[in-house]
C-alpha cells in the first residue's frame, strides 16, 4: 500500500490522474486559465491504514509571497463538507519556509500531512484551493481543482 503521488501542474485547463490506488482516485484542474508551475507529491498515495502522509511542494509563485491566505473548500458527494481558511504568511514572524518568497523565485518544502484528525467515508469529493496575495482575496496566486475518490470506507 506504498505508493507514490506526484504531479506537475502548468498546462491550464488540462486535467489527468495524479494518484490512482486500490483505494483511492486523484485528479486535477486549474480554477483559472493562467499557466503554473507546481510541483507536488505525497508518500504514500492511499488513504486507508494511513495517519501520516510526507508531502514535497515545489512551486514558482506569480508575485511575491509576503502575504498568503489559503481558502479550502471540499464537498463530498455534492455536499459541502468544510470550509477553512488560514492566513499562512502575514509578513511578521512567519513560520513557513515560502513566506517572503519573490516572484518567479522557486519555493521548495517538505512536510507533513496528519490523517490522524481526518476520516474519509467512500465517495467523491470536489476540493478547491484557492491562495490569495491579499486578505480581501482579489489577488489570487493559485486555485486548484481537485477531485478525489474513495473507493473504500477507512473507518
């Protein structure tokens, strides 16, 4: 049940598995028509028995990262199931290694996804990312779209 999740985001409008496993069914989209270039993998690619994921972003962001607001939506089986949003670089004491980032400079990190906090039953789930440059998210920097599927309960 090892696998391996790795994808290369920058043609926009394309949309092509990134993970596919016994257990679990990934693809994507951009939510805009503007080029990326993002890079990002996960170890292991399954959800079931999994508590800890290991995940690499590499990403050369369109303006400067001095401030950075993610907004997470997910819907599962048409129904929305969470929204959260975070301000992950404010430009004082920021703990994350991409926050001051300059425009066209490629950001390189690794970390930790914690399944522990998260139960996926089976079925669908639409997931949008969307990061901004501003907290009034008129400046987008990013926005993808994710489709996932479970093919099995974890619980």
């Amino acid at each position: 049940m090892f696998g391996f999740l790795f994808f290369v985001l920058f043609t926009p409008g394309a949309s092509e598995f990134i993970c596919t496993s016994s257990d679990l069914d990934l693809s994507y989209t951009f939510c805009d028509s503007t080029p990326h270039i993002f890079m990002f993998n996960l170890t292991p690619c399954a959800i079931a028995n999994n508590r800890i994921w290991r995940a690499a972003l590499t990403w050369i962001p369109r303006s400067d990262i001095t401030f950075l607001k993610t907004i997470f939506n997910v819907w599962y089986d048409g129904a929305k199931a969470l929204h959260w949003r975070e301000v992950l670089c404010s430009g004082d004491d920021d703990k994350y290694s991409m926050c001051g980032a300059l425009k066209g400079e490629t950001i390189a990190t690794t970390f930790d996804i914690k399944g522990s906090r998260i139960s996926f039953p089976k079925g669908n789930y639409d997931i949008i990312l969307e990061g901004f440059s501003d907290d009034s998210e008129k400046d987008m920097v990013m926005c993808l779209n994710i489709s996932m599927t479970v093919k099995q309960d974890t619980f």
